[in-house]
C-alpha cells in the first residue's frame, strides 16, 4: 500500500466523519447560540437550559437525517470493504 493510497483512505474517512457529524454539530450550534441570546435577554442563568434544547435538537436531526448519515457511513464502508483487496495486494 503506497502513500498516497493510505493518504485517500484517510482522507476519504476524514471526509465522510465530517459529513455525518455536520448536521448534528450545525443543530447543536444553531440552538447553542438562540439559547444564549435569551439567556442573555433575560438573564436566566440556568444551566439546564442550555442542555435540554440541545438535547432534544440532537434528537431531532438523528430522528430525521439519521437514515441520511447512516447511508454515507454504509457507502464509505462499502467502498472501504471492496477495495481492501486491492490495497493489501499491493495493487
């Protein structure tokens, strides 16, 4: 296995992480930041209500792009698993 075999494979990995995480991270992130202005509105510093929107987001995105992501970690495994011969030969 060369270099620049191992180089895509890690990238290829890399890529396809960054694809499943996005939307949850993005959720995350985008309900982070309307929890925050209100609490900074009414300053409620609760810590409870940072976690529990998260939370139910997170669920949220997994409930409806779940099928989604799991396509794209079946895809990139696939496609892993068809080419390992190759690479381990040497070819």
């Amino acid at each position: 296995m060369s270099e620049a075999q191992v180089l895509q494979l890690a990238s290829g990995a890399m890529v396809t992480g960054a694809k499943i995480a996005a939307p949850i991270m993005l959720a995350a992130m985008a309900v982070g930041l309307v929890v925050s202005l209100f609490q900074s509105v009414t300053q409620i510093q609760e810590p409870t209500l940072t976690f529990v929107p998260k939370l139910v987001a997170v669920g949220l995105v997994i409930a409806f792009a779940g099928h989604w992501m799991l396509g794209q970690f079946v895809s990139y495994t696939e496609s892993l698993f068809t080419t390992l011969p190759q690479l381990l030969a040497g070819g």
